[in-house]
C-alpha cells in the first residue's frame, strides 16, 4: 500500500486543517485520483478516507465514507473503472503504472 510513512502537512494542508476537511476533489485531468493505483482506491472505498489517512499518520479529517458494508467486493472494481472513463490515455497510462 502506498504511503505507509507519516505524511508531512504542507503549508495548504496546515492552513486547510484549520477549516475542516477537504472538498471533495474533482474526478477530471487535474484530480489526486490518479496519483494512486487501483488497490490503494478500492481500500479507500471500502475502508473510507478517514481510516486511510489515519494509518498514513496524517492529522486532516475525511468526509469520504466507507462503502465496505455497502457494496460487494466485485461491485468496488466498476467504481475506478467509472472514473476513468473518458480520461485521456497517457492519464489512464500513468495511473495504471502507480
């Protein structure tokens, strides 16, 4: 699993701390969402973002839920799929390489 070391909090995430969680982030070119493999976006569906930043030691608040109790472990494959649809091919590339 990817970022297994305690995060360190950037002057925008220190700043964002103090508002509350994050938005949630756009699904488009631009999106975080491609900075992550397949696994680590399954475990965050199943497990929610707050379990994930808790294990990666980051000290930010998640409003993404877990959807483990909610949807068959085949049915978390279509979600990535969903998103990916429509990007570009080197994104989907790159992503696919993580």
């Amino acid at each position: 699993m990817q970022h297994r070391q305690p995060a360190k909090v950037s002057q925008t995430g220190a700043a964002q701390m103090t508002k509350g969680p994050f938005p949630v982030p756009p699904h488009d070119d631009t999106s975080h969402t491609w900075h992550h493999n397949d696994t680590v976006l399954t475990d965050d569906q199943m497990r929610g973002g707050q379990a994930i930043l808790d294990d990666m030691g980051v000290r930010l608040a998640s409003r993404m839920p877990g959807f483990g109790a909610m949807l068959e472990e085949a049915e978390f494959g279509a979600i990535p799929d969903h998103i990916k649809w429509g990007r570009p091919e080197p994104i989907r590339w790159a992503q696919a390489d993580r």
